[in-house]
C-alpha cells in the first residue's frame, strides 16, 4: 500500500470507499490482503475517521472483513462460495431476461447496442477494468425492461462480488471471441423476442464464465500453496 492519492476533500468516506472498491475490484488489493487503517490514512493524507468509515461501507457491501480497532482482510471466498456467486447470478438473470425480453422497446435495443460497442472498442484496446464495468452495464441493460427493481438490487450487490473474479478471468484469457460473440447473440434473441433461446445461451454464458474460473481459481491458490 506504498504512496499517496490525493482526494478530494469533500465526502470523504465515500470517495475513499470508492477508491478502495476500484482496487480491490482490479486485485490491487488482493483477496486476503490486510487492511491497516492507519497505513491508509497516510496513503489517502486524511485522518483514521473517513478511511474507518470508508471500511464500514465496504464490510457492509461484503468486500472486507472488519473488526473496529482490530484491523480487517480484504474478503477471501471459498470456491464454493464463489460458485454459489454465479449460481445466484444464473438464477436471478434468467429470470430478468425472460421478463425484459418481451417488453424490451427500440430504445431499450439501442442502449444495449451503444453499451456493446463500447465493450468492443475496450476488447481491442485490452482495457480490462474498463470492459469489466460495461460487462456489468450491459446486463443490466438488457434486463432493465422487466421492471425487476428488487431483483435488479439483488444482482447489483452480487455481481459486486462477481465482478473482480470476471476481470481476474478475463485478464488472464487468451480466446476472448467466445465471450464476445456469446455478447452479441443474448442481443440479436432479444432482438427477435427468441425468449427461451436467449435465457438458453445466458445460463450457458454464465456457466461457462462460472467453470472456467473455479478451474482457474484452484489451480492458482494450489500454486500459491
């Protein structure tokens, strides 16, 4: 945790959260990592109240383990755990794309469109983290028809979890045209209103997204071991 960000003064707890979030969603901050609030408030030149505040929205949120004056660890999951991650995942999308499908407008379309270009361009441009976020952007896109708010809350918080092993795996991937061309059909059976097709190839999707993963993560903590 060598150096020192400079932020901005105003909300602190909340910019030193999100700063936080962002490095542990990339593995800057690794998965088992400790955490020494002091050692932070030096990094972000702030006192220890924002950065323990910051820490609290973050145990909240699943991503540390923290203990008040005890320190914490940036949150390790078991592989079963990380399973039950993408199966919940599987579970809640399914439904929302089977919902959204029917309902989905030209603008809806559109906006997926616009989100999966963009993905594209940070495919080319090898641009992991960015890729990460508009990987999430643009399932929610396509299941914001459905009207699922309480569901669409549920999958946020999960694929919080889900997000930093996504990048992890596509950082680490060679054959990325499986994922894009997995992408660009979810779209084009929307498109068609192909509902059992599309919610077929989305739990196929985050199957293999799930498999490919737990096989990675395994052999990587083995190696660690």
């Amino acid at each position: 945790m060598a150096g020192r960000r400079a932020v901005n003064k105003q909300s602190l707890p909340e910019m030193i959260a999100e700063d936080l979030r962002g490095r542990i969603l990339s593995g800057e901050l690794a998965e088992g990592e400790p955490i020494r609030q002091e050692l932070l408030a030096e990094e972000y030149e702030v006192s220890r109240m924002p950065v323990r505040e910051a820490l609290k929205r973050l145990s909240a949120e699943g991503l540390v383990h923290w203990e008040n004056n005890r320190g914490g660890t940036v949150v390790k999951h078991s592989l079963p755990e990380i399973a039950e991650i993408f199966d919940l995942r599987a579970l809640i999308e399914g439904d929302l794309f089977r919902r959204a499908i029917p309902a989905m407008s030209a603008a809806d379309f559109e906006a997926c469109a616009e989100i999966l270009q963009k993905m594209e361009e940070s495919y080319a441009a090898d641009d992991v983290a960015a890729w990460g976020k508009l990987n999430q952007d643009y399932h929610m896109a396509l299941y914001k028809a459905g009207e699922r708010p309480m569901s669409m809350e549920m999958l946020e918080r999960i694929s919080l979890h889900s997000d930093r092993y996504v990048r992890i795996h596509l950082s680490v991937m060679k054959q990325r045209e499986q994922a894009r061309a997995e992408h660009r059909r979810l779209l084009e059976l929307a498109r068609a209103g192909d509902v059992e097709g599309g919610v077929a190839l989305l739990a196929q999707h985050i199957g293999r997204t799930k498999s490919e993963l737990l096989q990675m993560i395994e052999a990587k903590r083995r190696a660690a071991d």
